[in-house]
C-alpha cells in the first residue's frame, strides 16, 4: 500500500489567514451596514416597514370608529396635510399633530380623494370622473435623515355606508314612511315633474307677451357683441350684465335689478386696451360664488386670438390686471362663444374655424387662470363657423351649430383628450342656410335653432335617447323677417326671436312644436341688428344687444302673470335607519334657487314615529347657496339613540309678484 505524507499548515500561517479574513471581512461589513443604515436609518427594515404600515392600521381603526373623521381632514381640498395618529387614552387611534416621531423616524399620513370613471373605475385626480365619497386613498410615508423615504399606500372604504336618496315625489301627499316616490305632508309645495316647486297660482287673465315696446334701453360701446350675467360685490349682491363689444376694446358692466321699472345703470368700463387687449367677441361669467371673474374672447392688437380672465371681485375691477391669458395660438379665427360647467371648473369655447376647444379653470393667488384640456378639430370644412354652443344637463354632451355645413352636431365631451362625435343632423334641403343661435326646450328633448341666408327658418329638432337628432317641426320666419337670435320662455312655453329690421316675433307651440305658430310681432320699421338675446327668469323678460342703435336693451312680459305661493313647506315621509346607533355624514342637495329665493333643507331625528317636540331633534344644512345647481355639506351630528329620521323642506318665492320659485330636485344623504 503506498501511502502519501500529505503536509499541513503550520500555527503560525493559521494565524496569519485568520488575521487577513477579518481584515478583508471588516471591510465588506462596514460598507454592507453603512448602506444599510444609510437606507434604514438607525432602525433596521422590518421596524420601518412595521412602523409604516402601522399608520395605515391606525387609519383603519379610525375609518371603523368614525369614518367622518377622516372625511373632516381633506374637507374641500383633493387632498390633506400631513397628519400624525396616535392612541388616546381609551386606547383608540385618533388623529393627532402634523406626524408621529418612533427614535429617530418620522411618519407622515396623508389622506386622498378618489375619483371614479362613468365605469366605477379608480382614475387619476386630473382625469375625469365623479368623487367617491365612501372611498379614500391612505399614503403613510416614514422619513428620516439619512434614509430613504419608505411610502406605504392603500384605499380604504367606508364598508358601513349607506346611501338614502329621494329624487321624485310624484306619488304625492299621505306617505308616512319612506318609499322614494312621495311624501308626508305639504302646505303649497307642489311635485312639478321630477322636482318640487312652490304651488303656481295662474291668474284669470295671463298677457305675457302682449306688450313688445323696449321697457328700458342704455347705451354701450360700438357693435355690442355678447352678453352675460353674474352679481354684483356683497352685501348687496345685485344682478350685472356685463357686455363686450367688437368696434371698441373693452367690458361694459351694467346695474339691471331696475330693469323692470325701467332702468338700467352702468357701473363701469374696463379699458382692454391698457392690457395689450383687444376688441371682444363673447364673453362667460364664472358661476361659482367664491370666484367671481369673466372669461372673454377676443384679439389682440397684434392680430392673435385670445381668451382673458379678469377678476370682478375687489373695489376697482374696472381697473385691475387680467389674471390670465391664453394665447390660442391662431390669428385668423374668432372665439364666438364660451361656456362654463355649473360648478366653474370648466370653459368651453367655440371658433370661427369650427375647433371647440376645453379649459381647465383653476384658482391662484391673483385670481383664475385657464389651462387647455382638451380640443375638437374642425373635420367638415375650412370655414365652418360654430356660432353657438349648448351644454348638456349632465356636463357630457355639447351640441353645436354652424355655417356652412349646415349641421347640428352632438359631441361627448366626457375625455377632454378623445372628444368624439356622437350624431349629427344635415340640412340638405337649404344649402344656403347657416345654422346660428341654439336653445333648448327644458324639460324636453327639443332644441330651438335659427337660420338665416336664403331660408330663415325656425327648426326644432328632437334628440331621443340614443343622441339621435331629427327634424321635429319647422317656421318659416322670412315672412317675418325673424332670422337671429331665438330664446325661449320656459314659463309660457313660448319661443322669442328678433330679426335684421328690428322685428320682434312670439311663437307658440299650441299642442306641439310641430308647427309653431307667430301670434305677435312688432316692427320698427328701420334696419337694426341683434346679436345678443338672454331671457332671464329673475326679471321675466329679455336682455338684447341692439348693434344697429348701440344699445343694451330690456323687453319685460306683462305683469299679469301667473304667481307663486309666497312660501311652502313640507315634511318627508318617515326613515327608519334601522338601529339606534347610526350617524350621518354627509348630504348633497340639487335645487336651483333664483335671485331672492330660498331653499332651507332641516333634518330631523326622533326615539319614536311620533316625532313629538320633546324627543325631536334637527339639524340644519347650510341655506346660502343661491344660484348652485347641486351643492355637498358634510354633517357630523350623533343621533344619540334616535332611529328615525325624516326632513323638512321650506321654500320661499321671490322676483315681482313671487313670479318665481325655487326648484329642489333630489336629497341625498349618507349614514353609517
């Protein structure tokens, strides 16, 4: 057997291996746990992480404790500050200062609004989409100073939520408890539709229209283009029409609430010119009552086309800076319309070279300014003006006239960034015929359009269901010389038009709009141009800019008119919440309230149905909301073991003679 001496290592080269690992060793560790505490701080992954996660837990109990706590952290703004959460000392989680501070990290918890699609999709908050008011993104973000930042996300929802909602009460009076369709009791509030008005009290001769002579009359700048309105500075609050003119750069701001009583007073002028602006075209009013400001459309002197935003808050706005201006970018078409959404967050304009282009409106420091969002591009012809726009009731649609294609044309405004046509309607028959001013009947689905050139005709088109349009019934107005602008009174269910020579001509629908009929007009024998025709309801009558004469006009309906009930109330049927332990949270009301009119909505709670003063309880909403289409307010009142519920609606009527009346059209509430 051969054996082989296989030799060792010595002690000594032992010592001197062991000695060069740990060296080597040290070495790779220190940059191994320098990293790692430079990422991690002093804590090690899994506690950041733990502690991270343990805001999002901590959120959580507070959603199941009370989920209008978190609602009270983002309140009106998309987003929250940044939040601490701690236990108190029952032991519950509650939110508590600006972070959490564990050694030496920090948390931070931020609470998110979501937004969801037409689909019930999670989107982006600049896309568009509805809030979810039961739904809420969480961040909790652990900071430190030499690590990282380690960001946490989650949505959480408020998985006891309920929803009550009335939007009919078509069913009446004698409903004692709740089924959606009716009601309690009513002292002269009356269901009209799908909406509660004030009852109406028709008086036994109506005139209306008789009286065609101008009731008040003053002067503006050269070529009066547009018109719109809006209020005045607090506390007074008067009506304004504001008015842009093309031969003269600037805006025209008139007192009306005299109107009626024959006058009409100017308040200011604001001199475009200052500004490097330009003649005006059209002109919108912002509808929301903490930003007043106007949006015009018009050229600079340079010749470029713009949109400017001028605030008409403040003691002087006739002399203030605009806060904006968007450059459209072209120099050879003209903005000829603007229209804003209800809530004053979106501007539409329409041009001459049949583009419709979509702004964000968003608010600064200085005031508003506009961001473009979205645009439609002509795909007829190069010259197709749009003339005029209309936005549907639900913000979704846009329904546009224009010259020379002779079309009606629905567009889906609902992705600003892939706007589609969904129908349209030719006229083949008049191919002269430019489509100019547009309408709608309310309540309906008839649209009102005008044409002018060879046949001046009213249309009337109807829109079924499925955005079809069609040619419901049609006036020859050239007998007439009835050609522009076309506005409609709803109260009277009668159309108003005006033409080139100065004709003023009522149409009525008799049993429909088929065949519309003339039953008065009124001539002033010269030649005189409209351009500008806005019924108001507030003071029964309308709003003209007379180009010809230079003039801002008012034509009021008679006084003898049907009339409202001075003021209503009515008590909804009875809600049973169903346990003794609930709380509201939150309730969104749709009305539309007139100048001077008003709309109070109370809650009230009772232990039994009786409802009897001893045990009942209310609870008001905010009822300074004039003039808002739809309006959200959060409640935070505990029901204190009271397990039933029901609401009181009180109205009350306004304008000369209570001719108007407020309109409630749904109560929604959220409970948990």
């Amino acid at each position: 057997m051969l054996i082989k001496n296989k030799k060792g290592f010595s002690l000594v080269e032992l010592i001197i291996a062991v000695g060069a690992f740990a060296v080597l060793a040290s070495g790779v560790f220190g940059v191994i746990i320098g990293n790692y505490k430079n990422f991690y701080g002093t804590g090690n992954k899994q506690y950041v992480s733990e502690f991270a996660q343990e805001g999002i837990e901590a959120v959580k109990a507070i959603r199941d404790n009370s989920w209008q706590d978190i609602e009270d952290k983002v309140e009106n703004l998309p987003f929250s500050v940044s939040n601490g959460v701690a236990k108190n000392s029952d032991g519950f989680w509650e939110f508590n200062g600006t972070s959490t501070i564990s050694g030496d990290l920090t948390r931070l918890v931020f609470i998110r609004k979501v937004k969801r699609n037409s689909n019930g999709e999670i989107v982006d908050w600049n896309d568009t989409g509805e809030i979810d008011s039961s739904t809420m993104l969480i961040e909790s973000r652990v900071i430190g100073e030499i690590i990282s930042p380690f960001v946490l996300t989650e949505y959480i929802t408020n998985w006891d939520y309920k929803t009550i909602e009335q939007s009919t009460w078509s069913a009446g009076a004698g409903r004692e408890f709740f089924d959606g369709t009716g009601y309690h009791t009513s002292i002269n509030i009356v269901p009209v539709g799908q909406r509660l008005k004030l009852l109406l009290n028709q008086p036994t001769v109506k005139h209306d229209w008789r009286d065609l002579d101008i009731d008040a009359a003053t002067e503006t700048g050269r070529s009066p283009r547009d018109m719109d309105f809006g209020f005045g500075p607090n506390p007074a609050k008067k009506p304004v029409a504001f008015v842009v003119a093309e031969a003269v750069a600037g805006l025209w701001a008139y007192n009306i609430d005299g109107a009626r009583s024959g006058q009409i007073e100017r308040l200011w002028i604001k001199d475009f010119r200052p500004f490097g602006l330009g003649d005006g075209h059209s002109i919108a009013i912002n509808p929301s009552k903490y930003y007043k400001a106007a949006y015009v459309g018009h050229t600079t002197p340079d010749g470029r086309r713009a949109i400017s935003v001028h605030n008409l808050g403040g003691l002087n706005p006739g002399n203030s800076q605009p806060t904006d201006l968007e450059d459209i970018g072209r120099d050879d078409i003209i903005v000829t319309d603007l229209i804003t959404n209800k809530n004053g967050s979106l501007l539409f304009a329409t041009t001459s070279n049949g583009t419709v282009l979509i702004y964000n409106i968003s608010s600064r420091d200085e005031g508003l300014r506009i961001s473009l969002s979205g645009v439609w591009e002509r795909y007829l012809t190069s010259d197709d003006v749009i003339n005029k726009a209309y936005l549907s009731e639900d913000e979704t649609k846009l329904y546009i006239v224009n010259d020379s294609s002779r079309q009606f044309i629905i567009l889906d405004v609902r992705d600003h960034r892939n706007i589609r046509v969904l129908n349209f309607l030719s006229d083949r028959d008049c191919p002269l015929c430019d489509y100019n001013y547009i309408t709608k009947i309310p309540d309906a689905s008839l649209f009102l359009v005008t044409t002018e050139d060879s046949r001046g005709e009213l249309k009337v088109i109807e829109v079924d269901i499925n955005n079809r349009p069609t040619l419901y019934g049609r006036y020859d107005s050239r007998v007439n010389d009835l050609f522009l602008p076309v506005v409609y009174d709803p109260d009277h269910r009668k159309a108003i038009m005006v033409g080139t020579h100065g004709n003023i001509g009522v149409l009525e629908r008799g049993d429909h709009w088929q065949e519309p009929r003339l039953f008065l007009a009124d001539a002033e024998g010269s030649p005189i141009e409209y351009h500008g025709l806005e019924y108001h309801t507030g003071y029964n009558g309308i709003f003209l800019l007379n180009t010809g004469r230079q003039r801002l006009e008012f034509l009021k309906k008679d006084d003898q008119t049907a009339t409202y009930a001075a003021s209503g109330v009515l008590i909804s049927s009875i809600i049973d919440l169903g346990a003794t332990n609930q709380e509201l949270h939150n309730v969104k009301i749709t009305q539309q309230v007139p100048p001077d009119c008003n709309i109070d909505v109370t809650f009230m709670t009772a232990t039994t149905t009786n409802f009897n003063l001893t045990d009942q309880e209310e609870y008001d909403t905010d009822d300074d909301y004039q003039f808002d289409y739809e309006y959200e307010e959060d409640i935070d009142p505990d029901l204190n073991g009271q397990r039933f519920l029901r609401y009181k609606v009180e109205m009350s009527a306004c304008g000369i003679g209570n001719t108007e009346s407020p309109a409630l059209s749904s109560v929604k509430f959220n409970y948990e």
